[in-house]
C-alpha cells in the first residue's frame, strides 16, 4: 500500500501536476493584466486599512475581511513552513528558495481568482449562513454539481486526516519532548477545539484572528534574533540562492550539491503546499467575508501568498542558510531547531516548539471550517453538527496515535482537490477578468473609467 501510495503521490505531485498548477499562475497573470504587480499597493492599503475598522464594511456577509484573511493563514501557515522549507533545501538545495518565490508570485493570481470566483458564486444554506468555495463555483459556475461533490468529499477526508489528526499529533510530539504526555494534550485540544467551532465561523474568525498575529511575531522576532546575529551572511545568502537556482549547485558548505531540477521542483512543490494556491482551500472562509465587490476579497487573496511564502517561508530559509544549519547533516525540524539554536541557545528549542504548537493548533481550528463547509455541501446542514463532533474526536484521537498510511493517502490526494479548481479557474477567467475591469476600472482607485484591464 505504501509503494502504490508513493508512486501515486509521484503522478499527482509531479512534474505535470506542478506544471497546471504554476502554469495556471502565469495564464491568469496574462489574463488579468498581472493584478498581483498592478494592485498590490491596493491591496496592501486594503489589508491595512481594515485591521484597525471595527465595521464589517459594506455587502452581505458572516465576518470582517480581515478576519477571514486571519483564518486563511491560519490554516496554511502550519508545521510545512517550519519543517517543509528545511526539506526542500535538504534536497533541493538553497536554489530551491528562488523557485519557491517564482511560484509564489504566480500563486497570487490564483489565490486571487479562486477567492474571487468563489464570492461570486457563493450561496446562503438552510441556516442563512454564508458559503462558498470551489464546490459552489462548480455547482453554480459551471453546472458541474458533481464535480463540486468530487471536490468536497477530498476536501472533508483531506481536513480530517491531515489537517487534523496530523496537526494534532504534531503538538503532541513538541509537547513530549517538555514532559507532557500525549493523552493530556489530545484531551486539550479536544477541549479548546469545541469551544471554538461550536461557536460558528464568528467565533472561529475572532480566535483566528489572535491567534494568528500573536504566532506570526513569536516566530518572526525569533527568526529576526538569529538573522541579526549572522547579519554578514545576509548578502552571501541571497547571492547562493539565486546562482544555486539556476546552477543547482551549492556555492560553499559541505552540502553535495542538488541538481537544477530537484531545486526547481521542490522549490515550486514547498510554495504550492505552503500558501495553498490552487488547492481551493481557503476561498471557503474568503466566501464568508462581508464586502461589496467579489474582487475586494480577491485582494486578500494577493496578501495571504505574499505573508505565507514571501514573509514566512522566507524568513525560515534565512535563518536556515545564515546560520549554516543546512550543511550540518541535520534533517526536518533538527535542522530548524539546529538553526534557531544558533542565535537564541536553548531558547531556540523553545521558540521553535511554541510555533510548532500554535501553527498545527492554528491549522486545525481553519480546516474545521473547509470540512464542514464540504459536509455541508453533500449532505446539507444537519451533517454540521455530527461533523464537528467528529472533529473534536479527531483532534484527540490524532495526538496519540499515528496512522502514517491514512496521512499518506490524504496528502496524496490532497492534489486531486486541485484539478476541478484549477479547471474552474481556466474556463471561468473570462468571468474573472470581467469582474476585474468592473471593480478596477472605479474612480476612487484613480485609474480612470477609460482604464483597461
């Protein structure tokens, strides 16, 4: 079952499969007249401007944009940006940073897009709640119900398993190491996981959006210590990733060297899983947001990549190199944990263990809200409630054991939830762009009625 399962996970994260997925990125920045470079001022200003207003703006909806954007990072922003990035430079080399920043570049025309879509074709269930999601866009977009069904069975099965029961055991294991047993924890989360989705999409937006900020400074400011006390690597750094990117060779160090595919590969592959553009996860919570204009969400779609991958992966990848942690032999989280140590001593541990525990936390209370959302497109919602309760089961269930070939299984098909999104995207851009021409082309961003898309 593991072989099929690896060579599996080998045709849906492979070549072809990186390849729609950045490809679509760059046809969508043709598309739309590369909105991710044009607007991201706008939507900078945009972000800014509502994290401070206590109104939820203008337009129908559950929750303030911001908070929807909290929630979306919540769930990407995981254990991947920690761990992932040390893997795709073990085996990609330093290159693999460059080609990560290319995906992500075009990813925010895609997180773009999808949020966009997903606003637009959005719908109210039995209780008035707002939802949305590629399974909506299916549904209501292409007249292919089916295939939102398709995608919303992945999804809940993918939540479950992954961003779960993974997430779950992953706190279990960095809270081991200080003496706290895993039952204990499995029984906190349990608990602190029902009080927040029992509360609805308001509740879960508000923790988030707390939840959130407070984690991205702790691992930012520790990651700040380390850079600053290696600060004359910062120069060299930046010059091995971009001539390891396209020599696929390591300039310096004991590392053996990756060729220009495996940095090209891994370094495109570590965008994608990191800021989830494509997958179609996020644009769920996005279609809660109360705003005027379907396009004023897709601006935080611009920001979620960039904050995801630009800030956060970066700023691991630094701290990795500069440090040297990544020619120590050292592999996963030993060779994070290796790099925060150089600058912060055992606090490095610390920090790195704190920020494991509120990422996977963080993830799992965003991803209640992607499996519900998919339940309660195939069965309506009177599965909500025994699905969260499942939920909760889960989370507790996850921090004691671990089922290494279901977590197989579900990252491997996390790459089918891509393909009907990504298809949706290719054959609704007209829509896209439409929608784009109508929201830019206002007066209040002074491009003028006459300005073209």
């Amino acid at each position: 079952m593991t072989d099929f399962l690896n060579w599996l996970s080998g045709i849906l994260w492979g070549p072809y499969m990186i390849t729609l997925l950045v490809g679509t990125g760059i046809f969508l920045t043709f598309k739309l007249g590369f909105v991710q470079f044009r607007y991201f001022t706008t939507a900078f200003k945009e972000l800014v401007g509502k994290i401070f207003t206590p109104s939820q703006g203008k337009g129908e909806g559950e929750i303030k944009s911001f908070q929807a954007l909290a929630t979306a990072l919540s769930s990407c922003i995981g254990v991947g940006n920690i761990v992932g990035i040390a893997s795709a430079i073990g085996v990609g080399g330093p290159g693999a940073i460059f080609w990560m920043w290319v995906s992500a570049i075009f990813g925010m025309a895609t997180k773009f897009s999808e949020i966009t879509l997903s606003m637009k074709y959005r719908e109210k269930d039995e209780n008035g709640v707002w939802r949305g999601g590629p399974m909506y866009v299916l549904k209501n977009g292409l007249n292919c119900k089916w295939a939102g069904v398709f995608f919303a069975l992945i999804t809940a099965f993918v939540g479950l398993i992954s961003c779960n029961m993974v997430q779950s055991n992953s706190v279990a294991s960095a809270l081991s190491v200080y003496g706290v047993k895993p039952v204990v924890t499995g029984a906190i989360l349990a608990v602190l996981t029902f009080i927040v989705i029992f509360g609805g999409v308001k509740r879960l937006s508000k923790v988030t959006s707390i939840i959130t900020p407070i984690m991205g400074l702790i691992y930012i400011m520790g990651a700040l210590v380390v850079i600053c006390c290696n600060y004359q690597q910062i120069i060299p750094t930046f010059k091995l990733i971009f001539t390891s990117a396209f020599s696929g060779q390591a300039a310096f160090g004991g590392f053996v060297g990756a060729t220009l595919k495996e940095a090209l590969r891994f370094g495109v592959a570590r965008g994608i899983f990191s800021n989830e553009a494509g997958i179609g996860s996020s644009p769920m919570i996005h279609a809660t947001a109360t705003v005027d204009h379907p396009c004023r969400q897709g601006l935080y779609g611009i920001m979620e990549v960039f904050i995801d991958t630009i800030v956060v992966c970066t700023i691991t990848a630094l701290v990795i190199l500069m440090s040297g942690a990544w020619t120590s032999g050292a592999e996963g989280a030993a060779m994070t944990n290796q790099a925060f140590a150089s600058g912060l001593g055992n606090l490095g541990g610390v920090v790195v263990s704190i920020c494991v525990t509120l990422f996977a936390f963080s993830t799992l209370l965003g991803w209640s809200w992607y499996g519900e959302t998919a339940i309660e497109f195939i069965f309506g919602t009177k599965a909500i409630i025994p699905y969260r309760i499942l939920w909760v089961v889960c989370a507790f269930v996850g921090a004691l054991f671990q089922f290494n070939s279901l977590m197989l299984l579900a990252d491997t098909v996390n790459g089918l939830m891509a393909i009907p999104n990504l298809i949706s995207l290719l054959v609704l851009s007209g829509s896209i762009a439409t929608l784009c021409k109508e929201f830019f082309n206002k007066e209040e961003y002074g491009f003028g009625k006459k300005k073209q898309l």
